[in-house]
C-alpha cells in the first residue's frame, strides 16, 4: 500500500465519522513495537504514522506510551487469541488428534 492509497482510506473513514489524530512518529512506533513484543506490519505502520484513529472501537497506541490503564486494556487485546484457545483446550475438551 502507498501513501495516496492510505490517505484516501483515511479519508474515507473520515467521512464515516470516525476521528483521529496525528499520525504516531517513528519513535512512539518504535516504543510500541518494544513495550508489547511485535512489530507492526508494514502497512498498518505507515497508516498508524499518516493519521492514528482514536475512535472508541480502535486501539489507542498512544496513550498506551503513558496511560498503565490503557497499556493493559490493550494487553488484553492482543492476549484475547491465545487465552480463547487455551480456554477451549482446558474447558471444553478441544485439541485437534492431528
């Protein structure tokens, strides 16, 4: 994806209503990536950088730089795949035989 095609996409949600702000600098990206132990993909990188949605359903990054509160909501997050597998596996009997 280029900048045009992310800008349009931007504006597009914009004109959904959702809101955001200033895109994150490559030193926030960098602490975000440090902090939660991944990096992000290419693609939703230069997004985030363009313009950082901040509507209730999105993440918010960067209050996750200052905000404990935030930093564990969004923890939860990303740990909601891994803990729903490990749920299935111990409380209903699923593991695949293969």
């Amino acid at each position: 994806m280029n900048i045009d095609k992310v800008k349009l996409l931007i504006q597009l949600l914009k004109n959904k209503g959702l809101i955001f702000e200033k895109g994150l600098s490559e030193n926030e990206i960098l602490k975000i990536e440090k902090n939660f132990h991944f990096s992000f993909p290419p693609d939703l990188k230069l997004f985030l950088q363009i313009a950082l949605p901040t509507s209730d359903s999105f993440i918010h990054w960067r209050s996750a730089l200052t905000s404990k509160e935030e930093f564990d909501k969004i923890l939860c997050r990303l740990n909601w795949p891994f803990d729903g597998m490990l749920f299935d596996i111990q409380s209903n009997d699923f593991w695949y035989n293969a």
